[in-house]
C-alpha cells in the first residue's frame, strides 16, 4: 500500500476501533434504542456510517479507471463540506445520497461490527490496488462537495466518522439524562 494511503487507513482503522470501544461501555440494549425527540438510534448511526463508506468504495472502484478532472470548485466545496463534518453540528443527508440511509436492519452490535470489519477490509483491498498515478483524479463525487480523489475521499471518510461521533454523544448524553431524572423523580417520591 502506498505510505500515505497507509497511514490514512490506518488512522481510519484505529477511529473505527475506538467508536466500537466506547459503544461497548453503553447499557446492554441502548444501542437499539432511538431517542425520544425521534432520530436514529447508535445502531443505525453506524449503519449509516458503514453504508457511507461502501459507497465511497463503490465510486472509487467504479471511476478509478477513468478519473474525472477536478476542478477549483470542487476543491471548495469540498473544503466546506470538511469544516461542516469536523463541526458537531447537525446536518441532513445530502438529497443525492438517500443510499447511505440506515435501513435499521442492523440488529444488533455483533453484526454491526462484522459489517463494518468486512467494508474495512475490502477497502484495504482496494487500496493496495492503488497506485501513484490513480492519485490526482476524481472517483468519488460528493453530492454537495462535487468530485475529489481518493486521499479526498479517505479524509471525507474520517472527518464524516468525527462527525457521527458527535451524535453519538448528544444521543448517549440524552439516554442519560433520561436516567436522571428517573433517579430524582423516584427519590421524591
């Protein structure tokens, strides 16, 4: 594998061990669990996670034989779309990118995580087909960042990672303020 692409996945790698980590310490069952204010449960953050970083392989598999020229545009808004997922506020999914919604078929968190391992693992794959010269061109256009290259795409990859981690937090903070006040209304009693 190219150094460069080396190191990326394995920063990549090492995030994705440290969001399993910490959903490992959550209560049995919270991971299934959606908030009450509606929005996806941890499970599904990382369905969606997962479905992401298929996609992003699938382009890049598909458009690495014939590469698209980017342009400074592209180069933009891909910038803005980075400083949005490396901030944690919320976004919607891109209207353009409805494949990566969770389908909330991941059951449980066994699965999930035998999922994610085997994307992981064909991305390796794929890149240790990369080559110096499949560096410079777009194979992964992104619905509102428009085309970039595959280290673009690995950057996207691991700030969109950040960026669900954030969620989940917000979500396990509201599961545990929840339990708060359980606790205080059952001691007023």
């Amino acid at each position: 594998m190219i150094p460069r692409m080396l190191r990326q996945f394995t920063k990549l790698e090492a995030a994705k061990i440290a969001v399993l980590a910490d959903l490992q310490q959550w209560p049995e069952g919270s991971l299934g669990q959606h908030p009450e204010s509606g929005g996806w449960s941890a499970l599904e953050v990382i369905e969606h996670v997962m479905l992401t970083e298929r996609s992003i392989l699938g382009a890049m598999r598909k458009n690495i034989v014939s590469p698209r020229h980017i342009q400074m545009k592209d180069w933009l808004r891909n910038g803005m779309v980075m400083c949005v997922m490396l901030l944690p506020a919320r976004v919607r999914i891109p209207a353009g990118a409805r494949q990566v919604t969770p389908t909330g078929q991941t059951a449980d968190f066994i699965n999930m995580t035998i999922g994610w391992d085997a994307v992981r693992r064909d991305l390796a794959e794929f890149l240790e087909s990369v080559r110096e010269s499949n560096l410079s061109g777009g194979v992964v256009r992104h619905p509102a960042g428009g085309w970039t290259t595959i280290e673009g795409a690995l950057w996207f990859v691991r700030a969109h990672l950040r960026h669900h981690r954030y969620q989940l937090s917000r979500i396990r903070a509201r599961f545990r303020a929840k339990k708060r006040g359980r606790r205080s209304a059952d001691t007023a009693n």
